[in-house]
C-alpha cells in the first residue's frame, strides 16, 4: 500500500469534513435552549472522546497482531495509535473541564467516575509511550503491547461509567433513539464532528506509520553502512 498517496487522499478529505463541520456547528446549529453557546465545545469534546477510544482499540489490535505474528509493522501501528490517543484524551479532559466551569461553576470534581476513569485512562497510555522511550528492540514490543491490552478494558468501563458510577455526565444520546431525532439540528452537528475527528486520526495515524517507517529505514542503511566500514 502507498501510504504516501493514502495519506493525501486522507488529508483532503479532513479537510473537506471540518469546513463543512464547522459551518455547521457554528453556523446552521442554533443555541441550545439552556446552554445557549455553550453547547459548541461539546462539539469537540465528545468527537475528541469517542475517536480517543477509537485510537485504544487499534493500539490493542495492533498489539496482539504484533504478539501473534511478531511483525514489527503492527507495533509501529500500536504506538503512533496510542501517540494520538494521549493527544484526544487530553483534549477531552481540557474540553470537558471548560465546559464544565462554564456550565457548573466547577473546573473537576473528584467524585465524577467519569472524570477520574478518563484520568486514569490518560496516565495509562502517557505510561505506555514513557515505557517506549525507555525500552528497546522486541522487548519494548512486547511489554508495551500487554499494557495496550489492558488498557481497552479501561476504555470501556470509562465509556459505561455514566450507567455504572456516580457522575455528573449526562447519559449517552446517540444511542437512544427516544432521546436523538433523525433531524434534530444537535445530532447532525456530533455526527459531522465525529466524521472529521475521525478522518483527521486516520490521517494522522498514516502519517505518524509512515514517518516511523522511513526514519527505520534510515537506521537500517546507517547500520548497513557502519558494517560495511
């Protein structure tokens, strides 16, 4: 696969999805009826939370292909994965805490489930790409990939947090058609933003694979000529 041509194809469209994206969201969508302007930045909160997840899930796939077939190539896709999943998680934590002053009066709150999962969500992940850094070869494959399996059973409980935990989370909506119209003017807003936080990782994830391929092929040439020396 060209990931060059791919990665272009995938920036176009990005680009194409958060014009259209932000004419919509602020643009067609009107106030909300209690939140007033307010309710705008949920439009790059929750988009930045469920393509965070999104990133989790292919670092864990990406980890147990590497466990099975032991190709280096899926622990590249695990990592640059989980570089920009750290990067949506914090933006769901910067989000969603100035939303929360704006609306609440409060910046965190210790006793939201969902505040703290999703904390602990961004330690994980921040711990895994330190456990990078600081280890080499196979062996960094290796461990990396066990903390990246065990880190999608925390993605999921945080995403539940809302039905099983105390929190000042609203419950989900989208996933409750008596609560989400097909033409409500909201619902159209998330969805576009979710398509563009989408593409937008896409994008990146390609890129981010591809720069880690070549800067590889750059160290095996430097090795390759070192022995010939």
């Amino acid at each position: 696969m060209d990931l060059r041509r791919l990665s272009r194809a995938l920036a176009a469209l990005s680009l194409g999805l958060v014009v259209v994206s932000l004419y919509v969201v602020f643009v067609r969508t009107p106030e909300e009826r209690v939140m007033g302007e307010r309710i705008r930045i949920l439009f790059v909160h929750v988009g930045a939370a469920w393509v965070a997840y999104l990133s989790y899930a292919v670092t864990m796939v990406g980890a147990v292909l590497f466990l099975v077939r032991r190709d280096v190539r899926w622990d590249r896709l695990a990592a640059a994965s989980a570089e920009w999943g750290v990067v949506l998680t914090s933006i769901t934590l910067l989000t969603g805490s100035i939303w929360a002053r704006s609306v609440n009066g409060w910046w965190w709150r210790w006793d939201d489930s969902r505040l703290n999962l999703t904390l602990i969500l961004w330690f994980l992940y921040v711990g895994y790409l330190i456990l990078r850094r600081a280890l080499d070869g196979e062996a960094r494959a290796a461990v990396t990939a066990v903390v990246a399996i065990a880190g999608l059973p925390a993605a999921v409980l945080n995403h539940f947090a809302t039905l099983l935990f105390r929190t000042f989370h609203p419950d989900p909506i989208i996933s409750r058609p008596d609560q989400a119209a097909a033409d409500d003017p909201f619902l159209w807003a998330l969805m576009l933003s979710l398509a563009a936080y989408t593409a937008i990782y896409a994008w990146l994830l390609v890129e981010r694979v591809r720069v880690s391929e070549v800067r590889q092929s750059v160290r095996d040439a430097r090795a390759d000529l070192d022995g010939a020396t």
